[in-house]
C-alpha cells in the first residue's frame, strides 16, 4: 500500500520557494527573520529561505531559555510552577523579539508550524503561532521530515527527538503520549480524508481516540478570536 502522506520533495521544495518569492514581490520587503531552535522545522525552513532570498537578509534569531530567562522572570506564577503557563509566557516572549528584530530591519517574520502542530493545537495563540509567514504549515511533521532528508538537513537533526525546548527533557511526543508517525496518519484519515472515528479504528492505530479527542479539544484555538 502506497503511503498517502509520501511527498515529491523536489516539486514541494519549487512550490514553496515560489511562495516566498511571490510574498517579496507582494511585500517589497527582501529580508527576513526566522527563530532558530536547532530544530528540524525552523532548519528545514532556514534551508528553503536560501533558495529564495540572499544570505545576508536571511536573519536567523536563538533564543534558548538562558537569553529569556531575565524577561520570563518578570512573571510570576502562583504556587507550584505551572509548566503550561510558563511555556506559553516563553512562546510569546520570544514572538516580542523576533517581531521586534522584524521591525527594526524591516523584515518579515517566517514562521516554522507544521500541520501536526496546527491540528493537535500544540502552540501557543499569539506565541509560536504568530508570524507573517507560513511556508510548511499544510506539511504534516512526517512530512516535513522527508523534505528535509531531500534538502540534506543533517541527519542528527532529522532523527533527534521533536521538543518546544521549554524546559529540561521536555519532547513533544511525552507530552503527547504517541508518536507524529502515528498521529499523522489518523488525522490524515479523520481530517483530510473527512473519515467517522469508527472508520479511523477500523485501521487498528493504538491511540486513535487520544489523538482525535487532543484534535477536537485544541478546536477552540483555530478559531479565536471569535468576533461579530
């Protein structure tokens, strides 16, 4: 069986690298901005904004938690510290630098969302989530990985465990409790292919019900603000 979520990378590399010339052609604006986590999204993207823009008005931003750590400080959470507020106030903080960096180069802000992320609502509103642009947010992570397996990204960044990089042993899949491999695929199946939760079971994945029941509960962030 032919897995759906196979991908031609040399086609999906020309269609983004079209993409982020036709947003210089829209904006006039030719330099942007990127936060690096050392991650396989934002290095994936960092490779295809090469293809598009000169090297030197590709600005590439880190910001681990020691260069935030003062500004995060400012925050004080009640009692025990709560990680989810914590990572969010972090999320956003870094959005403030990246966005103000953008401002002050005249710059654009390229986000690194993929559609895993997106769908499971693991990001922060107005945090991760903000940016001026989106080159692989309709690429599921499994994806995004076989793009940059075709960009060459070096394989101990493709194959290292997905992680926010919010605090000490923090990955995406413990929190999650399954894999991108498998969520993927069921939401290819529930999302994508508009299939009933009885007929994603039918395909025996382990954890379809946690998978689409985090789809359905993160549903709210997708659609706020809520306005008239």
């Amino acid at each position: 069986m032919i897995n759906p979520l196979l991908i031609n990378p040399k086609t999906e590399t020309e269609k983004i690298v079209n993409f982020f010339k036709s947003v210089h052609k829209k904006t006039g604006i030719d330099k942007v901005v990127i936060g690096l986590s050392g991650g396989i999204d934002s290095t994936t993207v960092h490779y295809l904004l090469k293809k598009a823009y000169k090297l030197e008005n590709i600005i590439g931003v880190s910001l681990p938690y020691s260069s935030i750590k003062p500004i995060v400080d400012q925050f004080q959470v009640e009692g025990s510290v709560n990680k989810i507020r914590l990572g969010n106030i972090m999320a956003r903080v870094r959005m403030i630098i990246l966005f103000d960096f953008a401002k002050k180069l005249n710059a654009i802000v390229c986000g690194t969302e993929n559609k895993s992320e997106k769908l499971l609502g693991y990001f922060t509103r107005f945090g991760d989530s903000a940016s001026d642009i989106e080159p692989i947010s309709h690429l599921y992570k499994t994806q995004v990985r076989q793009l940059a397996d075709y960009l060459k990204v070096p394989e101990k960044i493709i194959q290292q465990s997905p992680t926010a990089g919010l605090w000490d042993g923090q990955t995406d899949e413990s929190e999650f409790g399954f894999t991108y491999e498998e969520a993927d695929q069921v939401l290819h199946l529930y999302f994508d292919q508009k299939k009933s939760l009885n007929e994603v079971k039918k395909f025996g994945f382990k954890n379809t019900d946690k998978i689409i029941k985090r789809f359905l509960n993160n549903q709210f962030k997708l659609r706020t603000p809520y306005s008239l």
